[in-house]
C-alpha cells in the first residue's frame, strides 16, 4: 500500500447515499420502448469525434463458455454499427485475469478491459492505470440512472468505468417446494428463523451452504451486517473506518450463529455448485448466492421452479433497504493506442443496444439501462429487477467494496475461521481489527 | 542435488588433471581457450546472478518494505514492521510453519522408508518388476497439479469416491469432509503428497542399490545372514551416498509444498503453508510484495539453515577425498 491509499477510502459513501432515487421509476417498470429507443441514438450521434477507425484491443476475463459468446455478440453488433473498427479480442482466464490484473495494467494492456464496479475499480484509477472517460459519459450519460452514475465514479468524481449488467444476491428456493410443505416467504428475521426450524423438521437442509471458494461467506457477511447495521455502517467497514471490533459486528456474527445450525454441515469443503446442487434436487430449503446459481439449473422445468426473496430484515430500521448486486463492465487502459474507436466502443456498450446485445445470449443477468424492454427477461430477470428497483442502497460484494488484500488475506481465513469455530468470534475479530490496520495503515 | 553433482565432477575432473599439469596451467592456455572458458562460466554465472541471486537479494530488500507494486515510487521502507505482524498478529503463521513441519516429518517417516522398501523389492528383479517400477513412478512424472485434482475426485466430500464407497456423505448423519475439516484434511492431502513421494524415493534408491556391489550380499549370505541382517548391516551403510541425498530432496520437497495442497483447497483452513502464504500475499489483487517477501525470506533462512549443513558435509567429504 502506498502512503496516500487512507485517502482513497473516503471517497464515495455520501454519494451512494442518494443512490437508486432514478432507478425506482425506471428499472421496474417494464418496457418504454421510445425511451429505450432515445437513449440508444443519443450514445451514437452527437459525440461523433471525427471518423474513429481501426482495431481496439480488449482484455476480458469472460473465459466461460456462454458469456464468452455474449460477449462476441456485443462487440459483433458494435462492428456491424461502426464498418471501420474491428475489435480485437484477448480472452484470458477468468481467475488468472484477476490475478495478473496489476502487472497487466502496468504493462501493455490492451486498450479496453473487462472489470468491476466498486473500489476496485476506484482503485486502479487512483494509482493511474486507467484512463478518464467523462467524453464517453458526455455521451452515454442520459442512458442511466443516477446511481449507476455514482457506480461508474472514481474516488475523484471523474468516471472510469461502463457498467454492461448487473446480478442481485438473494435467497433462492423452490417454489414446488415451499407449495408442497405450505411455507411462506419469510420478510422478517424471527420468520425466517423459524421457516428454518419447519424445514428441519420436515428432513430438509434448511440453508444449502457451500464455502469451498471462500467467497460465498462474504456475500452472507454483507447481508447479516447490512441488515443488521445499516448500509452505512457496513461501508465504513468495508472502507477500513469503522472497526471489527464494534458491538454492531459483533451483533451481525451473533445473528449468524444464530442460523449457523441450519446450514448444511460440511460447508467448509463443499463448492457452490454442490450446494446448488443439493437446492436443485430438493435436499436443501434456500441457499443465499447470487443469481448465477440458475446456472445449475439446465432443466428448463427446474429453472421455471426457482424463484428468490430479499435477505429477510433484522432491524425494522434498515428492513430490507439495501441489495447485494455487483456490477460488472469495461475501463479504458492507461495509455490506450486507439482512444477514438475505444471510446466509440464503450459508448455503444452502454446503449440499450449494446447491453442488450449481451442479454440476447447470456440471461443470467439484468441490464442497467434506463428504460431497457424487459418483455425478453426470464422469470429471474424480472425478479431481480424488482429487487433492485426496490432497494435504496446497493452494494458491491465485500470484495468489491473493500481493500482486496484485506479481503483475500484476512477476511476469507478468518471467516473460515469463524465457520468452524463461531464460539471464537471475540479472538476473530480482535485478529481482524489488527490485520485491518496493518493493511490500511500500511 | 544437482549442487552436489555439478561439484562432485568438476573436483573430480580437477583431480585428475592436477597430476599431470599442475603448475603453471593458467598460462598455457591460449587466447581460444581462455574466450571459452570466460564464455562456459561466464553464462552460468550471469544467468544465476541475474535469476537466483537478483531476485533473492531484491525479495529481502523488499521484505523490509511496504509495496502495492504500483510503480517504484510508491515503495516504502518499514524496517522489521513486516516480521513484526507475521509473527504477532498473522493467525495462519505459526500454522503454516507447523503444517510444514509435519509434512517434513511424514514424508520422511513414511513414503521413504516405502520407497526404499519397494526398491529393495524391485531390485530382486522380480516378475513384472518393470511394470511395477513405471507404475510407482507414474506420480511424479505426472504433474502434481493434475495429482491434486485426481485426489480431489477421490476426496470430495459429497461426492467423491472414498465417501461414495463408505456411505459417510449423509451431511445429516456420517459425514467426513476430507477437504474442509482441520483434523482429516492435511492427512488426506499427505496421503496424496506421500504416494507421489514414494515413487520418487524408490527411484533414488534402485539407482543407489544398482551401484551396492552384489557380491557384498553373498559373502553377507555367506557369513550366515539372514535377509533382514544383510540389509540392515550390509547394503544400507553401503547406500549412505543415496540417503544424504534423499536426505536433502526430501527436505526440499517438504518445503516447497506447494502445487497439491493449492489445487486440493487452496491452502487454507487446515492445509497452510509457508509457500502459499507467500503466494496468497503477493498474487493477484492483494499484492502486499513487502508483507510477501518477508514471508518469503523466511522460508528463504529455513532452507539455508538446511541446506548449508549438508554443502559444508558434502564438501568436506569431497576435500577429504
């Protein structure tokens, strides 16, 4: 960490704040097609920098087969639009590209790159290794709503990133199954605590569980702590300013352990995709995950089965306020050797047009758009457009929000460490608080 | 190992010439000569410099840093503040020194002494020895990444093979997690480690029995000694040249650990190693290299306090001879 990184924490909190006020009238609401249709000519027409031509070079991260091919789908519809740039495309490994990221930025990045929203996509835009955009949001900007405008914002209020979709964190179930034991989705924590008591004694796992990646813990963690503290809160403890230490932290584990006894045992080694796979074969009541677990659901009867509800409320006072939903999209490299045709291509990605693209092939996810015709979404489109619609706050994923290091080197142990011994949380998170200070101090 | 031998037959070489031309050699070389030998140690020496002894020294400047790896200028000195948190307030530290000893102490105690039993064996020429000996030593020829996942298959707790077979995958009943439970998962993946160690011991030791006179055996047969008395007395002391280096590669191979324990669950909640933890520190996003270097010199100061005993031995022995 360099000395002057503190700085780089006290950025956007107050602006999320006010976060999602545009969203609630336009994400839910479905289908304006002569909105959708205004937003798409505006991102092409009048930013018009002279004749953009050429390749642009692209690092992506979208090594999976389907998104892989969505992905393709875009850039050949940006093509299609713009005879004179050909995007050229270096695909890597999902995980390498992650892992690499810090001496590729550095190196020869390609022009444009595959990212995420957050702080760490702040970050590399505080050390310089990515390139302001604000002509690209000149252009783009009425696309979207205020809060994805906050989203796209480095710490210094110039915009870094294009935002292509987003997906929310939910409590997944089978309605089949809730229908054939009568259970009714729980709002409130004690109803949710006690669905979770009826599931067990019905022989079901009332929460599938799965912590082998070390990452699924976290999006539990935001959730408990969000609830149970606050949007707020839980960003300033992302952000290094609160500390682990605090009662509140305390108060969101306590809640954990409380439910710790109906997840599904074995947790610890167990991938997601075995979790999931325990929900789809009816073993298992609910599982907490992200909307990609209807991945796992290839039988089209199954998927038409799975439906989600909002991580029940803790406290009445934050009830269900805020919504996990990581954002996922593009930034400009440091130095890119075809600015013009990279800047014509991020413009297109952040139309109706080129989201959609995207969607046409790969519906795992929602669109970001104002506006966008949501007649093409799927049962869980439309669900998770409600759901983010409804939320005032959201939030990015704990290792989105927060320093990575602190995340990969302190917060997935010690969460482990938790999972196998909720009993030692006080010694945890005196561990975490120190750990946590040497990181963001450093 | 390849220490010992690149030495082992450059003092032999020097001895054997030192008899017929010893003084003055230097100067009767010619100009020809002297370009070759300035290019034959030249190289190696630049290339070893340049890649072992650069980035060793670099790592242990760096340890007294703190350093994002975000351009030059953000490098910060922080003297011993680095050591001061890994060994105060780093919980998976003292657990990886730990794991890394007891992975010292397994694979000496158990797949060695299997590796020199399977040798012993194999040396016999017994039926099929050739069949056996390719596949004992299948393991290590294949990359111990792909062993970690094949193990991974055999160990997963809701579907793996072992829990398959045993029934123990009943989450609400009998339920082993080989991967996540502290107590089960770094014997699993010694077990693992232990298989591939075996096959290597035992081609050490073939290569080290190949070499014990057999004719030690049969006056050993003659003199009245039974099976387990020629071995013990006479054809183990005669394979002390192997043991210093099975010796050595199998404290090398406890301290680099790293490629099983990694694919078979990332290294943590019971399986941390030093190794990973430096991995961990200093790939990907986290990039803390200064926090990861300390780590690094660490293991860098366990290996030499090894290693250099076994050099100054291994020399000694050479002088002496």
């Amino acid at each position: 960490m360099s000395p002057e990184s503190p700085r780089v924490y006290q950025g956007p909190t107050v602006d999320r704040r006010m976060m999602l006020k545009g969203l609630l009238g336009a994400a839910g609401v479905a289908a304006l097609p002569a909105l959708a249709a205004c937003s798409s000519s505006s991102s092409s027409s009048p930013s018009s920098t002279g004749a953009a031509s050429g390749t642009v070079s692209l690092g992506s991260n979208a090594s999976d087969a389907v998104p892989k091919k969505a992905f393709q789908a875009v850039y050949d519809a940006f093509q299609a639009k713009n005879a004179g740039i050909k995007v050229q495309v270096n695909t890597k490994d999902h995980d390498t590209f992650q892992e690499q990221i810090n001496s590729y930025l550095q190196a020869t990045p390609d022009d444009v790159f595959t990212w995420f929203a957050g702080y760490r996509m702040q970050y590399f835009a505080a050390k310089g290794l990515s390139n302001k955009i604000n002509d690209v949001w000149d252009a783009i900007g009425n696309n979207f709503p205020q809060s994805v405008h906050d989203l796209s914002k480095g710490q210094d209020g110039n915009y870094y990133f294009v935002p292509i979709y987003y997906y929310p964190w939910a409590v997944f179930y089978r309605k089949s199954v809730f229908q054939a034991h009568n259970y009714t989705v729980p709002t409130d924590w004690n109803s949710f605590i006690s669905l979770c008591q009826k599931m067990k004694s019905d022989g079901l796992i009332p929460i599938a569980f799965g912590d082998s990646d070390k990452w699924p813990a976290m999006g539990t963690f935001d959730y408990l702590n969000m609830r149970t503290n606050g949007y707020q809160f839980h960003m300033d403890l992302m952000h290094g300013k609160a500390a682990w230490t605090d009662a509140k932290v305390k108060a969101a584990f306590a809640h954990w352990t409380e439910i710790l006894p109906y997840h599904q045992e074995g947790y610890i080694g167990r991938k997601w995709e075995d979790a999931a796979q325990s929900l789809l074969a009816k073993k298992a009541g609910m599982y907490l995950l992200g909307t990609f677990v209807a991945q796992q659901f290839t039988n089209p009867d199954d998927l038409a089965d799975l439906d989600f509800f909002a991580f029940p409320a803790i406290d009445p006072q934050w009830a269900q306020d805020s919504v996990e939903a990581p954002v996922d999209g593009f930034m400009l490299s440091k130095s890119p050797k075809n600015r013009a045709a990279a800047v014509k291509l991020l413009e297109f990605i952040g139309s109706a047009d080129g989201e959609g693209a995207y969607l046409k092939v790969d519906n795992s996810y929602d669109a970001l758009v104002n506006g966008y015709d949501t007649s093409g979404y799927n049962a869980i489109q439309k669900a998770s457009a409600t759901l983010f619609g409804a939320a005032q706050h959201v939030s990015q994923f704990m290792d989105r929000d927060a320093n990575p290091a602190f995340t990969s080197t302190v917060m997935q142990p010690q969460l482990q460490a938790y999972l196998q011994n909720p009993g030692s949380i006080d010694s945890i998170l005196n561990q975490i608080e120190q750990q946590k200070q040497a990181i963001y101090n450093s | 190992m390849t220490v010992g031998t690149s030495a082992d037959a450059v003092e032999s070489g020097r001895a054997a010439d030192r008899p017929r031309r010893a003084p003055g050699r230097l100067r009767r070389l010619t100009r020809r000569d002297k370009t070759v030998l300035t290019l034959m140690t030249g190289i190696p020496t630049s290339l070893m410099v340049v890649f072992v002894w650069v980035p060793a020294l670099a790592s242990i400047l760096l340890s007294f840093t703190s350093w994002d790896g975000i351009g030059l200028d953000s490098i910060k000195w922080i003297g011993l503040r680095n050591y001061r948190q890994i060994f105060t307030i780093y919980p998976q530290f003292w657990p990886a020194v730990e794991h890394n000893v007891i992975w010292l102490v397994a694979l000496a105690a158990i797949p060695t002494p299997f590796g020199l039993f399977l040798a012993y064996q194999l040396d016999k020429r017994i039926r099929f020895s050739r069949f056996y000996q390719g596949a004992f030593f299948l393991p290590v020829v294949v990359s111990s990444a792909v062993i970690g996942f094949v193990w991974e298959l055999i160990y997963n707790p809701d579907h793996g093979l072992i829990n398959s077979l045993f029934h123990t995958n009943n989450p609400n009943g009998s339920y082993l997690d080989w991967v996540g439970n502290p107590k089960l998962n770094l014997w699993a993946v010694l077990v693992a480690a232990s298989w591939r160690h075996a096959g290597y011991m035992m081609i050490l030791y073939l290569a080290g029995l190949k070499s014990v006179d057999p004719t030690l055996k049969d006056a050993a047969a003659v003199d009245g000694a039974n099976e387990w008395q020629a071995f013990r007395h006479v054809v183990f002391p005669a394979l002390r040249p192997i043991n210093v280096v099975v010796a050595v590669v199998t404290v090398i191979e406890s301290l680099r650990a790293f490629d099983i324990v990694y694919v078979f669950n990332k290294g943590e909640h019971g399986t941390e190693l030093l190794s990973i933890l430096i991995t961990n520190n200093i790939i990907g996003e986290a990039s803390r290299i200064g926090y990861g270097s300390a780590l690094a010199v660490i293991l860098l100061v366990v290996s030499l306090a090894v290693i250099i005993p076994y050099l100054i031995v291994t020399f000694r022995k050479e002088r002496r001879a």
